[in-house]
C-alpha cells in the first residue's frame, strides 16, 4: 500500500530498534543494565509527593474538560513567576504557550517558522532535530560537533551556513551528552544571529533560535546554564525556549511544556496546536499552576533529586576512568548537567574470543549488551557518523547498587577482547 510521501520516507529510531532487543532479552530473563532510557523509574524517582496530591486532588475537584489552548491562565502566570523567580525571564502571558510537553512544541516551532527547502542548523549529536526537520520538508544543515567542544556547536561551526538559515536548533543542557554551553559560546552564537538578522533588513524573514533547556534545573558542580535572552536582551525577538516539568520533576509522563518566545511566533504555534489538540491535561495544568508557587517544597524535592543523580553520574564516571587507567579502551566526559554521561567504547577491529572482529560501532554495541549486559545508546542514534565510538548513558532508571556490577562486567568484556 502506498502512503503519502511523508510516511513513506520516515526513519526509523535507532533508539526504539535497541529497546526491542532489552526487553527481548528481559523477557527471556537475561539481566540488563539498561542504561537506554531518558526517563525515570518512578520508584527510583517518584514525582513530588506535593505535586502528586494536587494532580490527584484536581481529577477530585472534577478538572476533566478541556482547558484553553494557549493554556489555562492560573497556569501560565505561575510558570511566568517560576521562571522569573530562578531564571531571571521576565515574559507576559501573550508571550508563553503550554502544551503537553516538549515535542508538540518542538513541532509547533518548526512548524511556524520553517517552509519547505529552508535551512535548518542542527548539531549532531543530538535528540530528534533530523525529524523535526524531515517533517517540515527542510534542508538538514548537521554540524557535526568535536568531542574537544564537549559535543556542544560553536559559534565557527555555525557561521558558514547561517545564510539564508530560517532556524539553528539548539539544546542546553544537551540531550543526549549531559554537556552545556559556555558563556562566551553562547554569546557568540547568539552575536551572529542578531548580526545575520540585522543584515537581513526588514523585509526578509528573520532567524530564529529554538532554544531547549529541558533540563536547565539540572546542572552540577560548578556548571552554570545560560539561556540566550539573558545574555542578549535583543534575542528575545528570536528565541523561542522549550521548557517542561518532564525532567525537572521526574515528571515525564505527566505532561506539562511551555513555551516562551515572540508573541507573533508564539500566537501561529497556538493557532497549530489548536488544529492537533496537543494540550496538556485539565487537572495537571490546574495541579502544576499550584504546585510552582511551593517554592520551599521545590527547593527541598531538587536538593535530594539532583545529589540522586549526581552520584549516579560520578560513580559511573569514576568507573570508567578506572577503567582507562587500567589501559581498557574506554573514555568518559565529566558529569555537567541533566541525567546523561557521555562515554566511549572504543572497540572496533578488536577480535572476540571466538574468533570474530567488530567491524563496526553495531557489531560494539551488541558485543556490549549481548557480553557485559550493558545497554547504552551509541551516537549515531542521535544522528553523529556511524562509526563513532560514543555512546550515551542515562541513569533515569539506575539502582545505585548496580554501578560497580556493571562497571565489573564491563571490564570481564573488555578484557576478553584481542
């Protein structure tokens, strides 16, 4: 059966492919160590119990109808004070749209901005930006940016492609390397846009920024996020920010996003999501719009969640740095924010003990899961050439007591290799 052209030319995620083969493998009773998951195990990291009372008290109250579509307005003026109160961002309620989550935002602002056969800048790796763009039928621009930058794009990649650009999509802290924009890299790029859309003048479409700090809480140690309006005040006519509780407050199937940006932007993106009823529920946009203003309830919920997760991060860190000293071929990069740990395993053109090379970072991934139980998602998921070395690893769903057992396994793996 023929479909239409979109449907037809979809790709396929690596990501769902690689969960097929762990629960295959879980199913016939194997222990995996599934790393794959950028998501919590909610019995590992419950949502607050102050936020679980008010959703479950809001479906009480009877909160069951549709909400507005731009989002109820208790809910958009707590999230305007919430990120006024952390992140210094002053918007109006004309200014902010609240779906059910990320993604239907995300959509709404390729949507929006881009038509068919424009350029839209991504870096590579990164979480879904090749399918935003397939969707809206626009000219993939990938940067493929260098492990010595922490994966993160710099302002040098970007410059050769930035005319005639509609969009440069970009994510901080990143999903999936757990890494963040420096000041002084945020800034640059943030100069060459408005330089390009001061160039363009007033009768050419200007460029946009979408910027997705999903996990902008979550940062450690002495990492701090920067977000473009605060370090440019004059890209707040070209950025338009995805935000969430989903990450936050371990709260991923919940779904509550926001977005902030332009009014003009920000009013076609309403005007899109009406047409696919993407709305966040009644009862959680009226149990989040309470929740935001407990800010001693917050501050407590993150001061345990992020030392969760922080200790996860390093613990799996100092593992692999181990393991380098021990001269095994595998790399990590410090710990900065969100729930991911970039790490590499190097293993391609190594032989098994039965005889058979790994040709391929394919044949390391599985050798991997299928040796050392180890389930990790390999960067060219995330769009990066396919035989890069690193892989992503996220520790939404790791037991504490699982690090040095798969630390342990993955050394008797590596060891057997030629």
């Amino acid at each position: 059966m023929k479909l239409s052209h979109l449907s037809e030319t979809l790709i396929g995620s690596e990501i769902v492919k690689l969960g097929g083969e762990i629960r295959e493998k879980i199913r016939q009773g194997e222990r995996i160590y599934n790393f794959t998951v950028g998501d919590f195990d909610p019995s590992i990291f419950p949502i607050p119990k102050d936020l679980e009372d008010e959703i479950v008290e809001a479906y009480r109250r009877h909160f069951t109808n549709y909400p507005a579509a731009e989002g109820n307005l208790d809910l958009r003026e707590a999230i305007l004070s919430f990120i006024k109160d952390n992140e210094a961002l002053d918007y109006g309620t004309n200014e902010i749209l609240v779906a059910s989550g990320g993604r239907p935002l995300i959509y709404a602002v390729f949507r929006a901005i881009c038509d068919k056969g424009d350029k839209i800048i991504y870096a590579v790796p990164s979480w879904n930006n090749n399918h935003y763009t397939h969707f809206v039928g626009g000219e993939h621009i990938v940067i493929e940016a260098k492990a010595e930058n922490n994966f993160m794009p710099t302002a040098a990649d970007i410059l050769p492609h930035i005319k005639e650009a509609a969009l440069i999509s970009l994510c901080s802290p990143q999903n999936p390397t757990g890494t963040t924009f420096k000041k002084h890299d945020l800034e640059a790029i943030c100069d060459l846009v408005l330089e390009e859309n001061k160039r363009r003048g007033d009768n050419e479409k200007k460029l946009y920024i979408m910027y997705d700090q999903m996990y902008w809480h979550l940062t450690y140690g002495n990492i701090q996020h920067y977000n473009p309006v605060s370090l440019r005040p004059a890209m707040r006519n070209y950025t338009i920010f995805i935000d969430a509780i989903s990450k936050v407050f371990a709260a991923t199937g919940v779904r509550v996003g926001w977005s902030l940006g332009p009014p003009a932007v920000i009013g076609k993106m309403k005007a899109i999501l009406t047409h696919l009823g993407a709305w966040a529920p009644m009862a959680e946009q009226k149990a989040v719009a309470r929740y935001l203003h407990n800010s001693d309830g917050i501050k407590k919920y993150l001061s345990r969640f992020k030392k969760e997760i922080e200790d996860r991060l390093h613990g799996i860190y100092s593992g692999f740095m181990q393991l380098k000293k021990e001269g095994l071929p595998v790399d990590a990069i410090s710990p900065e924010a969100a729930i991911y740990l970039t790490i590499k395993i190097d293993l391609a053109g190594k032989e098994t003990p039965e005889g058979r090379i790994l040709e391929n970072q394919s044949d390391v991934t599985a050798y991997v899961l299928n040796e050392a139980k180890l389930a990790v998602v390999p960067f060219y998921a995330f769009g990066t050439d396919r035989s890069s070395p690193w892989y992503r690893l996220s520790v939404g769903t790791c037991k504490k007591e699982e690090i040095n057992e798969m630390i342990g396994k993955l050394a008797e793996a590596l060891k057997k290799l030629k």
